[in-house]
C-alpha cells in the first residue's frame, strides 16, 4: 500500500538514477582544442625532423614542390603533343633523342658544378625545370620551341636525379639508407598526387587548358628551386671528383643500361598505348598517378627497409620478375581479355604497378654508396650512371617507334621481354661487401629520426 500511494518516490528514484552529466562543451571548444592538438603534432614532427638536420624540413617542402611540378608534367605532356601536333608513334620515339640528351650529359654537367654544394646544384636543376614549363605554356604549337624548352625542362629533371639521392644517403648510416630513401620517396609522392590532383580538377573544369596548366606547374618548379638554393649545409659541401669511372662499379653501370632501355619502352611507348589504342584523356593519366602516388606512400618506405633487411639482390630482381608480367599486360591485354573495357582496366594496374616499380631504382643507389671508396664519390658515379641510362634512352625510341609503325604495338613490349629477361640475370650477380666501403661516419642519423 504504501508503495502504491507513493508515486512521488518513484519519480524521485528516476532522479536519483540518472548519470549525472558534465558541462556541455560547445562545437568551438572541440575544434579548438582539435587545433591544439594537431599544432603539438606538427611541433612534434618538426622537431624531430630538425634533430636529424637542422635543414630537413625546408628540403623535404623543396621536394613536395618538385614532385609536383613533375606530376603536372608527367600526365599532361603526351596529351599536349597529340592534341597539338598529332604525332605518330615513330615521330614520338624519335622525340626522346632530344629529351634525353641532357640525360646523356648528366655527367658533364655534374662535373661542371663539382665546386658547388650538392643542395646549390639541385636547387639550379629545380631552377631549369621552371623555365623548362613556363616556356612550354607560351609556345602553342611552335614546335622548334616545344623542343627547345622541353630539352630545358629535361636539363633540370635529370641533373638533379643524382644529386637528391646523394643528399638523402648523407642524411641515414649505412644499415638505414633503404629507409631513408624510401621516407624521403613517400614525402615526394605527396608532392605527385598534390600535382595530379591539379590536372585532374582542371581537366574537369576548363578541359585540357595546357597553358595553364604548365603556368602552375613552372610555379611550384620555381618554388622548390628558391627553397633548395637556400640551403648551405646539406649533402657534400667539399669540391666532389669531376668523375667516376672504375671498375669496381661494372656492375652498376651495366644495371643503368640496362635500366635505361626499360625505362623508356615503358615512358614512352607505355603511355602511348592508352592515348593512340584506347583514347585515354590526360584526367585518366592524373587519376592513375594519384593512385599510384598513394600507393606510393606506403609502398616506397617498405621497399626501403626492405632493402635494409634483405638487401638490394633480392630486392631488384624481384622487381625484373615484375617487369615480365607488365611487359606481357601492355602487349597483349587486348588480346587476352575479353573487351576493351577489361583490357584498359588490366592495363591502367599495369601503368600503376610499373610506376611503382620505378621507385625501386633506390636499391641501385644503396648498393654505389656502400661499395663506393668514399662519401665524396657517390654522387659522379651516380652521375655517370644516369648518362649511361641516357646514352641508351636516346636510341631506344627510335627504334621502338619504328618497331611499333612497321609490325604494331605488340612487338615493342616483345623485346621489352627480352629486356627484363636480361635484367634478372645481372641483378642476380649483385654482391654488398660485409664491410662497408664508405665508413658509417659519413652520416648523422640520430636515434629520434629513426621513429
């Protein structure tokens, strides 16, 4: 009864059990202290790149702004020269003999700037990439032009391929600088998707605009360049050797070659296939680098401790098996597979995997500067080596653009075949002294820059 009279109780007992709650924070405390939060992140990350080297930070922005200068460039300049000048395959090939040329002379040129620090060297190579695009945006259809500042714009993009590398090795001991190429790699995939992301949004909303396009482009180009120009204390600071030509390095020479012929079947002729046989747009090509770039991030940090655990043997032939398998989807996906439809998907996997296969060029890096005599050495070889892969790059077109208008598409990835065939069995000869020939001093590589 006296629970039944007693319905004030009852709702007393509801209060009594309710959880009790704290003071409501509004959205704009929350996002504040989100704000704080991720400032003490960037603070933290700051630091501890400032402890691997003062002038970390700054190179790695200069890399972002680089990357994506060569991610506007990459995914629009086979789109640029068959909109506007409507070449064949033959005319293609025949054009990288101009553009790697300075490829070829790679050497010359590092020689020539041998007296300058290695971060001065980069930030001029930055330099002639701008001016490289920023011509090829006021040239319209021009063609000695075209040739003229694309040759400038390959100046910058090669002269700086030996230099960065060697800039990073110095940054890692030898047992660590897998690793350190391959962060440094993911930091420069930022920049490739930032550029592709760029083509893609203006593909969509103005349509193939080349002139703008090339505009933004040269920008980020010379912004990188200003960045790396001001750094004074990093990479080599003393006068380098002029060149690098031993015996001891064979090997790697041979590997660039044969590299170089790889390289340019599939830059060429790999993205040719999908412009001339599929009608690709240049937005296909900026999404499949954006893909490619992401898988990027995580991709390239593995394959560089990778090469730590493994070593670089296992690690380049594993990417020569690769090669067969993305020779054979370019020649005959069409053939293969039932469609068009499933054939270009087959094939955009095959453009993704080959550009990432590309980063795992850093294991033929690792492997000159531990067998190389002494810090200062590193980067002429690298040098030369990057001229021998042009000195083959030059012809290989040609002859490919004339394999691909005589007998069809096919034939060119049959020798690219051939190519990679060879490639596995040098990259089996690959040996790494026990000892390093470069002592282990020639790096500063902190325990904090190691997380």
């Amino acid at each position: 009864m006296i629970l039944a009279e007693a319905s004030c109780p009852t709702a007393v007992q509801r209060v009594a059990y309710r959880p009790r709650r704290g003071k409501q924070k509004g959205p704009g405390v929350a996002r504040g202290k989100g704000r704080l939060k991720g400032i003490a992140m960037i603070r933290v990350f700051y630091g501890r790149l400032n402890a691997i080297h003062p002038q970390l930070p700054a190179f790695l922005a200069a890399l972002v702004f680089s990357a994506a200068a060569g991610g506007i460039f990459e995914t629009t300049f086979n789109n640029y020269l068959d909109d506007v000048f409507h070449l064949s395959a033959a005319q293609r090939g025949m054009l990288e003999f101009p553009r790697e040329l300075p490829g070829l002379l790679c050497a010359l040129g590092a020689s020539i700037l041998c007296f300058l620090p290695e971060a001065k060297v980069a930030g001029i190579a930055f330099g002639l990439v701008g001016v490289g695009m920023l011509g090829l945006a006021f040239c319209g259809s021009n063609w000695p032009m075209v040739v003229a500042f694309m040759v400038a714009w390959s100046a910058g993009t090669h002269l700086q391929m030996p230099v960065v590398p060697s800039i990073t090795m110095g940054l890692a001991t030898e047992q660590k600088r897998g690793k350190r190429l391959g962060q440094i790699g993911a930091v420069g995939r930022i920049g490739t998707i930032l550029g592709c992301g760029v083509v893609w949004l203006l593909g969509r909303r103005s349509g193939s605009n080349y002139m703008l396009i090339f505009l933004i482009g040269a920008g980020v180009a010379f912004l990188s360049a200003v960045l790396m120009a001001s750094l004074g204390k990093l990479g080599v600071q003393r006068q380098r050797p002029k060149l690098v030509a031993q015996r001891r390095y064979w090997l790697y020479y041979i590997l660039e070659t044969l590299h170089g012929a790889r390289k340019q079947i599939f830059v060429t002729f790999g993205p040719w296939v999908l412009v001339k046989i599929f009608g690709e747009p240049p937005a296909t090509f900026a999404k499949l680098w954006i893909v490619s770039a992401v898988g990027g991030l995580f991709f390239v940090p593995a394959v560089g401790q990778l090469i730590d655990i493994v070593g670089e043997r296992a690690i380049l032939m594993g990417e020569a098996v690769s090669l067969l398998g993305v020779c054979a989807m370019y020649g005959f996906a069409e053939r293969i597979f039932p469609g068009r439809r499933l054939a270009v998907r087959v094939l955009y996997l095959s453009y993704m995997l080959d550009q990432l296969l590309f980063s795992v060029g850093m294991a033929r890096n690792t492997y000159v500067s531990k067998i190389a005599l002494s810090p200062e050495d590193v980067a002429p070889a690298l040098s030369l080596g990057v001229s021998i892969n042009h000195a083959v790059s030059m012809s290989v077109p040609t002859v490919g653009g004339l394999v691909w208008d005589a007998y069809g598409y096919q034939y060119v990835f049959i020798g690219a075949l051939g190519v990679a065939v060879t490639i596995l069995f040098f990259t089996s000869l690959v040996r790494v002294p026990r000892k390093p020939a470069v002592e282990a001093s020639m790096a500063v590589d902190q325990e904090v820059g190691e997380a």
